[in-house]
C-alpha cells in the first residue's frame, strides 16, 4: 500500500518521529502534543525536551510551538512555528546547563525539524528570547542592522539543515498579533529553485564579506559567511570566480 503524501497525515505521526532520534548523547523527549481549539485539523502545538545519558529530563524546553502537516487541497506545505532554547538546563544532583551551541546538538535538532518539512515547508523561528539566550538575541540585533540572514545564528542553522533556500524576516508579525519577531527559512522547492537561493545567498555573503572588513564587532558573522562560502558551488562562473576571491582574501 503507497503511504499518503506528508501533507495528508496526521501531524502526530511526524512529531512523534522525534522521539526515535538520537542526538549524541541527547534523546529528545515530547512533552505536550495537541491541537489548539478553533485551529486547523492539520496543527498541532508540542513542546520538545531533551533528556541526558544520565536518565534525566531537561527541566526546560528546547523547542515548543507549532506544526503543521500541511492540506493538499489547499497546496499548503507542511511548516514550523517555534522556539528554540539551545541552553538546556538539567538539575540532578550537581546542577548542569547544556550549552547546544557549542557542542553541534543545536544542528542536529534543526535536521531533525527539517525532516519534517517537505519541499517548499518552511521553518519559521523567533528571534526574540530571554537575555541569557544571547545567540537569538544577536540575531535579532543582526538582522535589525540590516545583515544577511545566513550571517545570523538561527539564519546559520535555517541554511545548514536545508531550510535556507529564501528568507523571510518578520521584524514585527501581522501588527504583533500573530506572534513575536521571527526569521522565516524556506526549503526548496526543486533543484531549480535550489540552485536559484544559493546563487542568491552568494551574493549576499560575498558583498557582505566585501563590505565589512572593519566592523570587528560582527566577527562571527564573518565566519559564518566564509563558512557557508566555501560549501557552495553555483552554475555562474563568474559569480564562482567572486566567492573564491572572497574566500581567499579572507583565508590570507
């Protein structure tokens, strides 16, 4: 029997796909599933814990919010509409907080989302935390000075698990009624559509490492940028020939 598109199924299905995922060490542990009342028949809100090698549960959450499967006969694809706290926090007997980050978890979870997301779904994330969040509050920061989206650690993360094709940033959402500030990142539609958002995000990046060879302050972003640089290969000679000029004068 041939299994019903993504957009046909229940969402449950797919969230509940998050607890047979591994993340080195970390097994991610679903809190809270269910539908919010007057909401589509394809929505859930679910909230995602992480539980350590220890056996304990992080007494916060990594992620909560919305997902949605998707309906067919609308062409509405499946799409995220989350949170994330990269700093899990574990009390046991000594008391520990997980950096994410720092450690490589944080993209591991995004892959994990992004398997949820078919073609042409979408990854909707805020960017508005608590202070001790500082990776999201930068984003924020980033994006409001007018910086690429991939430069930003969420816009990073977006185009490392594979939902980085086109961005959208919602500095301020539907007069602030439909949720706080969020970076919104698109997988691909195609290969076509693929390879359009990585010319796109080139030149971007190589204008912005262009652009700021002064501003000390944005270093990271600067890594980001050179990072993401040197994994693309575009169908453009000329705009292949820009990204490893920029590469190598960054690498000097």
């Amino acid at each position: 029997m041939s299994r019903k598109p993504t957009s046909q199924r229940d969402p449950e299905e797919l969230l509940q796909r998050l607890n047979e995922t591994n993340f080195d060490g970390l097994t991610p542990l679903l809190r809270k599933v269910y539908r919010p009342k007057t909401r589509e028949v394809e929505l859930r809100y679910f909230e995602l814990a992480v539980k350590n090698m220890e056996g304990e549960i992080s007494e916060n959450t990594v992620i909560n919010g919305l997902f949605s499967s998707g309906r067919l006969s609308l062409s509405v694809k499946p799409y995220l509409d989350i949170s994330f706290n990269y700093k899990p926090r574990f009390e046991g007997h000594i008391g520990e907080t997980l950096d994410l980050s720092k450690s490589g978890l944080d993209i591991q979870i995004f892959e994990a989302l992004s398997g949820m997301v078919e073609p042409g779904g979408k990854i909707i994330v805020s960017i508005m935390a608590p202070e001790d969040l500082d990776l999201v509050n930068e984003t924020f920061r980033y994006l409001d000075a007018g910086l690429p989206c991939e430069v930003t650690y969420l816009g990073d993360l977006l185009f490392r698990c594979g939902c980085g094709a086109f961005f959208k940033t919602w500095l301020t959402r539907e007069g602030g009624r439909e949720g706080p500030a969020a970076l919104q990142g698109e997988k691909a539609l195609d290969e076509l559509y693929r390879l359009r958002g990585l010319r796109e995000s080139a030149v971007r990046l190589v204008h912005f490492l262009e652009e700021t060879k002064s501003w000390s302050h944005i270093e990271e972003a600067k890594v980001r940028a050179l990072s993401i640089l040197k994994s693309i290969q575009v169908d453009d000679e000329a705009l292949q020939l820009r990204i490893n000029e920029a590469v190598r004068k960054q690498l000097r």
